[in-house]
C-alpha cells in the first residue's frame, strides 16, 4: 500500500504569541513526519479560495490539517466550502485557537455557512490532541461519526442535523518535560522575518482572565519547561539566526527558575546582539526578578492592565490596584519602555470608567496601547456572551459592540475620543499612543 499523505496547511501568519503555540505544535508534529505518513507543507497564499483549495489538493493528500489563527477564520470557512465541492471525502481537520465550535458557528453565521461534510475541529493543544487523530486516519477510519468516538478533542459540525457531534474537549500536554525541543538539529524551525523567533517557556497562567483565550491552556495552573530545555532551546535559536527572541508565556516573570534560565542564557556575552520580547505581569515585578529580567536585552514588553474599573476587573476576574501598578511600571520602565495594554468595551465597564482608565494609563512612563474588545475562542467571554449581555460582531473577528453598561454609540465615542487626544498639545507622560495596533502618536527621538 503506498503510504498516505498528509497535507500540513497554514495562512500567513503575523509574529504573535497566541499563533506561536500551535506553529511550534505543528513544527513538532511534523518534523519528523508523523508515523506512516509523508507530509507536505503548504503556506497559502492570498488568492481566492478556489486557487488555495487547488494548492492543497494539488500533491493528492489523504487528509488535510488545517491551522487557523482567529484573523483567518473567514478565509478557513470559504477554503473549506471550495474542498467540500472539489474533494468532500477528504478529512479536513482544523486545529488552532479557533477550533472551538461556539466561535466557528458563529462566525460561519455571519459569514460562510459550514458545508465540508468531513471537517472537524481538533480542539486543544495540538501535541495532545493530533497524534491519534492521525492514526486512526492512517488506519482507515475516516468517517467523523467514527472519529469523534475515538477522540474527545475532537467535534465536528453535521449540515444536515444542522447541530455539532462529539465532545469538542480542550485538551492539554500534561508533561512539557517530555516534548521535543524544536530548536537547533536539521530539523529545526526557520527564524521569521527579521530574525525573530519563539522560546517557549510554559503554557498556562495563573488566572483567568475573561478576555482571555490562553486560560484554557490551564486555569490558574503553569506547566513550564524545564531550565535546561530553555538554554537549549535559545542556544539552538542562536545558531539558526535569531536575534529577536520571542519568550512564550503568558508571563515571562511568573516562574523564577525559567526566567532565571533565560536570562542566563540570553545574558552575559553577546547578550547586545539578542534582544527580547514578552508578557510581563505587574504584581510579580520584584528585585530578584527584575535583576534576572535585567540581564536582557528587552524590545518589547507587553504589561495588561485592562481596566482600572472595579465592576470590569470583577467579571474579568483580575483586577489591579493602580498605586501598585504605577510602581511596577516605574521599575520596569528601567528596562524599556513597557507596553501598558487597555481594553476598550470590556463588560461592567462605562464611557465614564474607560476614560479615567485611559487617563491614569498615559500618566505612566510606557507606551499605551488600547484595543476593542474582541470574543475569543474558548474565552470566558465567548462562552458566556448571553450572559453578560454582550453584543458582537462575529464578521469582524467577534468585536463587541455594546454592553449593558457601555452602548454602541458610548463605545464610538469613546474610539473618537482616542483618536483626537494626540491632535492638541501633549502633556502626558506616555511616550505613545496606539489603537489596534495603528500608532496615533509617537515621541520623537
């Protein structure tokens, strides 16, 4: 029998921790090939979906994995509906955070209806979850009936009950001790553009934030790697060309023994031409911590404050105190400048709320950064939308447009209102200001 063969997909991808997770699960899943099966990669490109259809189809695959990061679903829905009319017997089997059935239905409602007989969504950590997807593909059961008996990560969508089968579970690595490092042998990854590249120190966080789509990578538990697997990892990143390194984690300052493996290694000499970027968390800025995140060389520092509303911290489960906040971002202002991020539309949250969040904010010496709230994949959010009272727009990435307490044409305004704040006299301390991603102003120099 010839031996079956895979067709590993991904989109164009930005440099972005969420998407790095399952990049770094698809390097390990595939390099080496998975048992009994060639594989063949497949980057897509920005044509119309019946072109990257005829680009996955074109070596003949067996089964399809698709990886889907939350900016692509649109474009994972429309790819699907082209192989469902060109190959239906194909399994298309979809991976990342948006394989979450709640938050694929609903963008497919407002968007591109789900059709593909045979797509399932294989929910959780890939290293968990794929494996024996695989095998029992590679040994002839291929019906999703069947599949989803056999896997509880998995789930799929049946057009004509119109409703979803199987459990759909999260799953997660239990041991990240037992992985294999994806740095450094001819089998490594490729540095992105720029030469940048991940380091992954552990899954999971120690809250869970409602917003948040990384909590289910564990409520309130860390699974970190292990100091020797992460000076292993840098060290094969270096040899491969990285000079920017990516520290994966929901915080980089959590754990003393990982950081103090990064920075040992990311340190000392040389340590001018690495530089850093990572989640810090305000509360676990202390001296010892600060002297190892010192060692480094940093470029980005991302600190989430969210909300200084006392209503909105409560539902999103976290709240900081702002005196304890200013002094954080006081000390690790010594490092560079941190990236204080703020959400725009968060629930319990008001017109009035907002702006005094945003006003403490740019007394800070960091760059702001504010977002609109979007329903993620597997968030608390997402998952207790009717709840909360939530009303989001699942054709644009799930943003929310109004709340009970913040209405669509307060969230407006509150969007106008940033926008004109850099256009008069600038008295603040914040060296930037940035709206989704697009700076609205910059200091010189």
């Amino acid at each position: 029998m010839p031996t079956p063969r895979l067709a590993v997909c991904q989109f164009s991808t930005p440099f972005d921790g969420e998407v790095a997770y399952f990049e770094i699960g698809l390097h390990r899943l595939t390099h080496p090939r998975p048992r009994g099966w060639d594989v063949v990669e497949r980057r897509l490109g920005s044509g119309a979906a019946e072109q990257r259809a005829r680009q996955v189809l074109e070596c003949r695959p067996d089964a399809i994995v698709l990886h889907v990061y939350r900016n692509r679903v649109v474009d994972a829905l429309d790819l699907a509906r082209e192989l469902a009319a060109i190959a239906p017997e194909i399994p298309l089997l979809w991976c990342g955070w948006s394989a979450h059935a709640p938050y694929v239905q609903a963008v497919a409602e407002a968007t591109i209806p789900l059709v593909h007989p045979r797509m399932l969504l294989v929910c959780g950590e890939l290293e968990a979850s794929l494996p024996a997807v695989l095998e029992a593909i590679r040994s002839g059961i291929d019906e999703p009936e069947r599949l989803v008996e056999r896997s509880g990560s998995l789930t799929y969508f049946e057009p004509g009950a119109k409703e979803w089968r199987g459990e759909g579970r999260f799953e997660r690595v239990a041991d990240l001790t037992r992985l294999a490092a994806v740095w450094g042998d001819d089998e490594s990854m490729e540095a992105h553009a720029g030469g940048a590249g991940w380091i992954e120190l552990s899954r999971g966080c120690r809250y869970a934030c409602g917003f948040c789509v990384a909590c289910s990578m564990g409520d309130g538990d860390v699974r970190s790697h292990s100091p020797g697997r992460i000076r292993e990892e840098i060290e094969g990143a270096s040899g491969r060309g990285v000079k920017l390194f990516g520290l994966l984690a929901a915080a980089v300052n959590y754990d003393l023994e990982s950081l103090r493996a990064a920075a040992g290694a990311l340190g000392g000499a040389g340590a001018g031409e690495r530089r850093v970027a990572g989640t810090v968390h305000a509360r676990f800025a202390s001296d010892e911590r600060l002297e190892l995140m010192s060692a480094m060389q940093w470029e980005t520092m991302i600190v989430g404050l969210q909300t200084t509303t006392a209503e909105a911290q409560r539902l999103m489960r976290r709240g900081e105190q702002r005196e304890s906040f200013a002094a954080a971002i006081e000390r690790l202002a010594s490092l560079c400048v941190p990236e204080v991020e703020l959400i725009l539309g968060l629930p319990g949250d008001t017109a009035a709320g907002f702006e005094q969040t945003v006003r403490f904010a740019l007394t800070l010496p960091a760059s702001v950064s504010i977002y609109r709230l979007r329903l993620d994949p597997w968030a608390s959010f997402m998952l207790n939308l009717e709840a909360l009272g939530l009303d989001a727009d699942f054709g644009h990435e799930g943003r929310v447009t109004s709340t009970p307490t913040f209405t669509v044409d307060e969230i407006d305004a509150a969007e106008r209102w940033i926008r004109e704040l850099p256009r008069g006299a600038w008295t603040h301390r914040a060296r930037q200001l940035v709206l989704d991603g697009v700076p609205l102003r910059r200091e010189r120099g």
